[in-house]
C-alpha cells in the first residue's frame, strides 16, 4: 500500500487581483526570439504609417438639372389627363384653388370657375359600384377642371374672372397656383421613358479640355438611381491612347486642378481584427464564415482586405460636387520617418503592363479608359436620393406570354380609380355585371338541365391582347402591337378594353418583343417623396418595372359544351 495517496489537486492564491495573468508574460525569452525569426520579423521591413497626403484631383460638373434629385428628373411623369384617374387629377387640384380661393376672400371666383370650366364624368369610368360612380359624380359636382384651367389661355381665364368682385386678386391667386400645379404634375412628355422598351434611358455629358465626355444609363426600371447606373459611352480622342509610363505626363488643362493636403485616417469597418491584445472583435461580422464558389472573386477580395491588409488601408476626405466627375492626378505621400511617396493609379498601373487591355476592374463606369491624359478613372457622383417613400400602388400591368393562346396579354390588376386609389378590375367589372337571375330549369331541379353550347370562352375583359408583327418587311425584328377582342362589342358597359394610363387606348401601342420574357414583366405606377441634402422636398409620380413569375392562361377556347 502507498503512503501517500492523492485525492484531488488544488491551485491556492494569496492574492485576488487579475493584472498578472493578463500580463501573459514568458520565462522563455528564446522562444520568444524564435518565433521572431519564424515569422519573418529580421528581414527589417520598412513599416512606415503615411502622415500627410496631398491629392491633386481635377473636377467637371456634369449638364445635369441642379436643386433637383437624379430620380425626380428621370423617372417624373405627368399625371393621367383621362378616365377615372385624370378625373381624380383634375378635382385634386380643383380642391386646392378652391381652397386659396375662398383663403382670400374669393368665394365667386370658384363659382365662376365652375362655370367656365365644368368637369364632366368621362365616357369610360372604371370604379366598382355604387360607391365609386357616386364619388365620381359628387367629384364632377363640386368641383371643376382644373387641367383646363391651367392650360387656359390668359384671356379666357380674365373673361372668367370678369364679373368677380376683385378680379386682379383672384388672378394673381390663379397664376401662383399654375404654378404649384405644373410643378406637381410632372412634365408633359418624359424624353427619358421609353414605351417600346418599358424602361428610362437617360443620358448626360460634362465638358472636358479634350471635349466632352458622355454618359448613358441604359435600362433604368425605376428605383434608385446611383453612379453605377451609367456608362461612359464617349470620351475625349485624347484620353483613347494606350498609356505609355507610370506616373502619368500632366499635359496642360484649362480647368484648374485643386489640391487638398489631409491628415490621414486609418480604415474602420464592423468586424475587422482587433489591434489590442485583449480586444474582443465585433461578433456581428464573421468573415471567417464567409461562403463563396469559385466565381465570387470579388466576395474574396473583400475578405482577404478585411482580414490580412486591416491596417494597410487608409481614409484622406475630399470634399466633391453633387453632380460631378472627379479624376485624381497626383497622390503624395508623407510617411513618419520623412520619406516622401507618389502613389500612382492602380488603373493606370495596370493597364500599362497589361498594355491597355487591362483584366480587372472594380468600381469604375463601364467604358472608362485610363491614358496618359486622363490617369484614373473618373468618380460620379449622382445627384441621388438616400432614402425616399413609396405610395400605394396606383396602377398595375402585367404583360404576359400565353403560349396555348400564341398572344401576350397585358392583364390590367390595379388601375387609379376616381377616389384616387387603386381599383381591382376584376371586382369593379362583377360589381357592374351582377350575376343573372336563375332560369326556370336551374329552379327546378328534376328537371333535367339542358348542357349549354358556347362557340366560344372569351377572355376577361381586362385582358388586353398584343398581336406580333414586324417592324420593316426586310428585318427579322418583331414588336407586338395592342389589339382590340371582338367579344368586347358585346359586352354592355364601358368597363372593356384598357382603362390603364400605361396602355392609353387613345393612342397605338407597341412594345418590342424581347421585352416580355417567358416568365413576363410587371409596370407599377405610384407616387414618390424624398428628402433632398438641402432640405427640400420633391414628389413624383414614377414607373417601374420587375419581372413577373411564369406564363399565364387566358382561358379562351372554341367550340365548347358545358356541363350543367
């Protein structure tokens, strides 16, 4: 038997405090030395932190509207001017000068506008019944045109206003509220929407010393609308060489370069490693879990600069233009042990050894071309909204293909109704035609019911067709152009046919056919509001477009016995 038998070992501590494990201090000084020479720390780097930087930067301002969001230009579009919601329009603003009218003491001036410009029901009133046609004609009653009468010439207005009793006040209240009124209603052609294309094409220029250099934003379905939304489409003839030599030649310029000396700020970020030895990292961000196939290059790049070059990257303000191109010249830098650096372009860079051609590219516009004229990439900054809100939808259109039909349909869902909100087309057309009484057969159920024929299932009358047809005979390009149902001649009612401000059944109506793919296209209309950097508020009433989810079947058919 041993003497000694052991039961448990316990660590004991004469003092409570926590300072000398956080120490974490070795006994082996050589090991610590070893690791030195394991990691590389001999080779003698020079780890020098930048303590000034100056950057010479040259700034055009593109021919953009100034005061005014990059979305509110584009995507601003007039309000609808018939059927139920250009009835709604027009009593809106009626409300409004009725409103300043009677403010100032003008209470005959809105009887004369009534009736000078009386506002009649439309001929085709989408709304679902009895509630929607009784708001359409109390709409009508008690109000009047107010489109017309902003559109009115002067003289017309003053022969209306001629047995007022101070018609130079109520004038000038009339003129002021045009004003309003065609500022709210948006322009009356939108050059930027393309109705073929179902989409916004903008495009903007900024004058250079080499000449102007363009920009284009293809393909703008609504939304927010930032620098990566456009292209250089063209540049100057002198920015088109290939690049011949790091760092760049400056050749003369008629624009003033600006130079901006800064303190640099070290890059902070969420998640990025900890510099002290007991700091704990943001458990939010995990880089660490970051999944990626081998065709997210660039997913990997942001993890590789977040873990490895944490402390490499630094932050020098400049203070830019809203509206503006921005290319840097020069980047000087001065480290902590004196030694003064130029940080040439890594675009540049790159596209010497590549000799022009370069194989990468990461935030830059599309179609930009570094040369010795022209050595970075320009910077845009869009005249964009950060944040805005989003109305209620108003209308919408789904353009879908029916293969068994060999048509696309354009299915009006949503359409503006005479209150000023969306109506359902389905629910106003079955609140118009109530279902019919039964007949005597369906009464009696001995009876045996006949099986009925019908020679044909139409589809729903807020169905609306587009037929193929080529743009020029000798071209294999194809658009579909909207048509007309025979059936709707015999459906009573004025509820048949587009009602929708998008497929206006005033005019013709085409769309090419790409634009409706196999799984089709959904067209928004609704109002938008937002906060501009200067204080200002700006609404608009936009479009947009997003892919819908599968074909659809409009159930027509031929020749058809139904089961009683």
């Amino acid at each position: 038997m041993s003497l000694f038998e052991w039961t448990r070992v316990e660590a004991t501590t004469r003092a409570i405090g926590l300072s000398d494990g956080l120490e974490a201090r070795i006994a082996d000084g050589l090991w610590m030395l070893a690791r030195q020479w394991q990691v590389g720390e001999f080779h003698g780097d020079d780890a020098a932190q930048p303590a000034a930087v100056r950057t010479t930067f040259r700034s055009v301002a593109a021919d953009l509207p100034a005061g005014t969001p990059l979305e509110a230009v584009v995507e601003s579009m007039h309000e609808p001017d018939s059927g139920a919601a250009g009835l709604y329009a027009a009593a809106r603003g009626a409300r409004r000068l009725i409103w300043l009218l009677r403010r100032a003491g003008l209470d005959d001036a809105v009887v004369a506008l009534v009736d000078a410009f009386p506002l009649g029901l439309p001929t085709s009133l989408v709304a679902v019944a009895p509630l929607g046609t009784a708001t359409a004609r109390l709409l009508a009653r008690r109000g009047f045109d107010a489109v017309a009468v902003a559109a009115a010439a002067p003289a017309r207005i003053a022969a209306a206003m001629s047995d007022v009793a101070s018609p130079e006040r109520a004038l000038a209240v009339i003129d002021e509220w045009s004003d309003w009124l065609r500022a709210r209603s948006g322009p009356q052609q939108n050059p930027a929407w393309d109705d073929e294309h179902l989409e916004y094409s903008l495009r903007a220029s900024a004058p250079t010393n080499a000449g102007p250099i363009a920009l284009k934003a293809p393909e703008h379905t609504g939304g927010h609308l930032d620098w990566y939304s456009f292209d250089v489409v063209s540049q100057p003839a002198s920015t088109a060489r290939t690049p011949a030599a790091v760092p760049p030649r400056r050749p003369a310029r008629r624009q003033p370069d600006r130079s901006v000396g800064a303190l640099p700020t070290p890059v902070r970020y969420h998640g990025m490693p900890a510099a002290r030895w007991w700091e704990f990292e943001d458990r939010r961000v995990h880089f660490g879990g970051i999944e990626a196939g081998p065709g997210d290059l660039s997913r990997l790049l942001v993890a590789e600069f977040a873990t490895s070059y944490s402390d490499d990257w630094f932050v020098v303000p400049v203070r830019l233009s809203v509206g503006s191109l921005t290319e840097v010249m020069t980047v000087r830098v001065v480290d902590n042990f004196g030694g003064r650096s130029h940080i040439a372009s890594t675009a540049m860079h790159d596209a010497v050894q590549s000799g022009g051609q370069r194989p990468w590219r990461l935030f830059e516009l599309t179609g930009d071309e570094v040369s010795d004229g022209h050595p970075s990439p320009w910077l845009f900054m869009a005249p964009s909204v950060t944040g805005d809100i989003a109305g209620p939808v108003l209308e919408r259109v789904s353009l879908a293909r029916d293969e068994g039909a060999n048509l696309v349909w354009g299915i009006e869902k949503l359409v503006e109704g005479p209150a000023g909100r969306s109506v359902e087309r389905a629910d106003a057309w079955h609140s118009s035609h109530p279902d019919p009484p039964p007949d005597a057969a369906a009464a009696n159920p001995a009876a045996d019911p006949p099986w009925p024929y019908r020679l044909e299932a139409p589809a729903p009358p807020w169905w609306i067709p587009f037929v193929a047809e080529r743009v020029r005979a000798d071209l294999p390009d194809v658009r579909l152009r909207r048509a007309r149902m025979q059936s709707w001649q015999l459906l009573r009612g004025g509820q048949v046919g587009p009602q929708s401000e998008l497929l206006d059944a005033r005019r013709p109506r085409w769309v090419y056919e790409e634009e409706v793919p196999a799984s089709g296209v959904l067209i928004e209309r609704r109002w938008r509001f937002a906060r501009w950097h200067d204080g200002s508020f700006h609404l608009w009433l936009e479009r947009t477009k997003r892919p819908r989810r599968g074909e659809r079947s409009s159930g027509v058919r031929w020749d058809l016995i139904d089961a009683p």
